[in-house]
C-alpha cells in the first residue's frame, strides 16, 4: 500500500513528507486509516536526537482512526472498528502480567526501537526500509500498522479528530492524578507546567475534587487556561515559589506532580510537600540527569517521591472513561486542541516549541 508520512531523516530537521509503501500486516498486526495524530513532547525529543531511535523514521504516537485490515491472529478489533493507538507492551513480564503495561519490563525497545521483534520495519522507499512501529504505531502518516496489544476499540460516536492525544500526553496527565497519585477528595494538589500533560492533570485534580488546585509555569497565558479548566490558585515560578505554595496550604501541598523534568523544578515540588505529601514526576531533563533535595526534611515528614509512566493507566480502560467523562462535560481537553492539516506539520512542530499551541493534531483525511 502506498501511503504519505512524515520522515525523519536528519535530528534537528524538518520532517519531509513522502510517499512510503506499506507492508501487509503480519499475524498480530492492525492497519489502521489515520484520521488524526496529536504531536507529543516525546516526537520532538526523540526527532533532536535525545534518544536512540534510529533514522530514518517516521514518528508519531498519538494517532487515531479506522481499522482497515487486521492480520490472522487478531482478534481484539474488526475491519470498520474506531480506534486509538497507544503505548505498545509484551504482556509477558511481570508487570505486564499484573495488569500495569506502562511499567513493561521492555518498554523502551517496544517504544522507541521502531521496529518489529524480529528486526523488520513495516515502511519502505525507493532506497530502502523507513523504521516503523515508534510507540507501536509511527502515526504521523496517513495509515500506520500497530499490534492488537496497543490498539483500543472507542465508540464511533465519538469524534476521532480529537481522540488522538488520549494515547499519551492527555492520558499521562490524567492518569497522574486518577491512577498513580490517587489524589483524594479535599486534598491540596500542585503541578509544575501548565503543558497538555499539566493541564490534563489540572482538569484531572478538579474531577477528584482536589482543592486547592494550583499551577505553576513560567507563562501567565497558560495560568489562565489552567483556571478556566479547573486550578483555584496559579503561581508564575520565581525563586519564592515553595513559600507561595506553603502560604496556600499552611502545612505544604498533599500532592505535587512535576510536568517538565528539570531537577531544579522537582525539587521545589519535594521542598512543597506537606508532611506524607506525594510528588509525582512524569519526565527527565536527560539521560544523566539526577534529582537531590534535603535528606532530613524528605524523611522526617515521610514525604514520597514516585516516577510515573503514561499515567499508569490500563489503556483499554482508561482511554474509554476519560472518553466517557468528556462526552459528560468533565473533562473538556478538546480545549487543549489546535488542528492543522497533515502538510503544516513542521508549523505545527514550530508551534508547541513556541508555546503558541498546547496540543497539535494533524490531520490525515478529508472531512
């Protein structure tokens, strides 16, 4: 099949849309028509060569559309069936096996190796093979082949233009708050970065009925977006952040999550903590990056610091509720969204790293 994608050939250069074949689908495979892919921190980091995905590849992992062809093994989708495509896992090892596929024991080669088990990709040009599967999916095009473990069946009611980003960045956020955290009733909650995965987690916060509910960036334009979506209290970073949050709360917060992944930053979110307050961190600065903060005070109060990985969501059943709140009026991440057509991908690259948009989603078909 013949299909349009977006290449990375070159770190820290514009994708090129080309015309690549497509492989049939091997036995536990799905080819799915994509509708719309969100762009994701991760295709950026992965796209300037922070990572060791080899090149060239197509990136993309937020994507959602229409089964087209399922191979011989599959069974979890039909032809016809909306989807959205997730994180892939082995469902072999042990977390796996206990129902939490983000903590996969093979989680980086799955997701970032870009290609099949047995060494194939699923794309080719003229030249050559293209890698394929980033996240199980390479979605920035216009079909992608992912496995029946990473695909999720949605309604078709639902709108599949907006879906996308519920496969990493929205449900990372999300289920933050809901999942990993469990943030509870009338308890105090924080996040460092008002991105999409901070806002989701804002409008996660108000769900669970945290209060207060506090953002803190550097970009007073996204405090405000942060309060139209649920924070009662937004905080611009300066070096009196802690104090400010302290003054909130009297005691500290009960519940902090850092968004951006600079140690600096983390370590307000621990210094922030009431006594058995929870901070949560959802990335890194880099490979070597380390994280230090007062030993006594970490200890003494009991405070917990966790690492957390696609929200620790169960995405079979994480991505329909928070589909099922949305079409509730609880959690309107449609608000996040910018669309642009799959030709202004670059512009929409320029855009989140620019701060102009929140959560870019390209979209791959007429509508």
């Amino acid at each position: 099949m013949k299909i349009i994608a977006a290449v990375a050939r070159e770190h820290n250069r514009p994708l090129t849309l080309e015309t690549l074949t497509l492989s049939p689908p091997a036995d536990d495979e799905v080819v799915v028509e994509v509708l719309a892919t969100g762009i994701c921190h991760t295709d950026l980091v992965v796209r300037s060569g922070m990572l060791p995905t080899p090149l060239p590849v197509v990136l993309g992992h937020e994507g959602a559309g229409i089964v087209k062809d399922i191979g011989a093994h599959v069974d979890k989708v039909s032809v016809g069936d909306h989807v959205v495509m997730t994180f892939d896992h082995c469902e072999t090892c042990p977390s796996c096996r206990d129902n939490m596929p983000s903590y996969c024991h093979e989680f980086f080669p799955k997701n970032f190796f870009a290609q099949r088990n047995d060494g194939t990709t699923a794309l080719r040009d003229d030249k050559g093979s293209v890698h394929s599967h980033f996240f199980g999916q390479s979605s920035f095009a216009s079909f992608a082949i992912c496995r029946q473990t990473n695909v999720v069946k949605v309604s078709k009611h639902a709108d599949l233009r907006k879906l996308g980003p519920l496969a990493c960045g929205i449900q990372t956020g999300a289920g933050a708050v809901i999942n990993a955290l469990k943030v509870a009733s009338g308890k105090s909650f924080v996040v460092f970065g008002a991105g999409s995965v901070g806002l989701s987690s804002v409008m996660a916060a108000k769900i669970n009925g945290a209060f207060p509910i506090i953002a803190v960036d550097t970009n007073p334009t996204r405090l405000e977006t942060a309060k139209s979506l649920g924070a009662t209290h937004t905080v611009v970073a300066t070096e009196d952040t802690v104090a400010t949050l302290i003054s909130f709360t009297q005691y500290g917060v009960d519940y902090a999550l850092d968004t951006t992944g600079i140690p600096a930053v983390i370590r307000n979110a621990v210094e922030s903590l009431a006594p058995r307050g929870i901070c949560g961190i959802l990335g890194a600065s880099g490979p070597d990056a380390e994280i230090s903060f007062n030993e006594t005070h970490f200890m003494s109060g009991g405070r917990r610091l966790i690492g957390i990985v696609e929200g620790e969501s169960q995405p079979d059943t994480f991505i329909p509720y928070l589909i099922d709140l949305n079409e509730q009026g609880e959690f309107p991440f449609e608000q996040l969204i910018s669309y642009y057509h799959y030709t202004e991908i670059n512009q929409a690259i320029n855009d989140i790293e620019s701060g102009k948009a929140i959560k870019p989603v390209l979209l791959w078909q007429k509508w």
